[in-house]
C-alpha cells in the first residue's frame, strides 16, 4: 500500500514515532515512522476532492483538515 500520486503535505506525530500525508488522489494515509510502511489509509477523505492537509491531535489521532 503505497501512494500513487503527489502528496500535498506531511506531518509528524509529537512522537516521531508515526507520521500522516495527504495525497492529490484524494487519500490519507497514516505510516510507521520506523518501518515507513503504511499502516492505514482514508480513501475519500474529502470527498471527491485531494486531500490537501492532515495532522495529529494532542491525543495522537489523526484528523483531516
């Protein structure tokens, strides 16, 4: 599970231990920072649009914006 297209932004969690993109095709998609394997991903997350931006929350999830 890979991305197929250009990513518009990452973010690091506080941790290091995880980070977040969000992609032009319009998937987030949530990644290991130590084995930078991706461990989950929201298709859709806006909807037909790209997804221009994600980040993690004080708690560590994540959340689109």
């Amino acid at each position: 599970m890979g991305v197929n297209s250009a990513i518009n932004q990452v973010r690091y969690s506080s941790t290091g231990g995880m980070y977040v993109t969000a992609s032009k095709d319009g998937v987030i998609r949530l990644w290991d920072g130590v084995t930078a394997s991706c461990v989950r991903s929201i298709d859709g997350a806006h909807g037909a649009a790209e997804a221009t931006s994600a980040n993690f929350t004080k708690d560590q999830r994540v959340g689109n914006l």
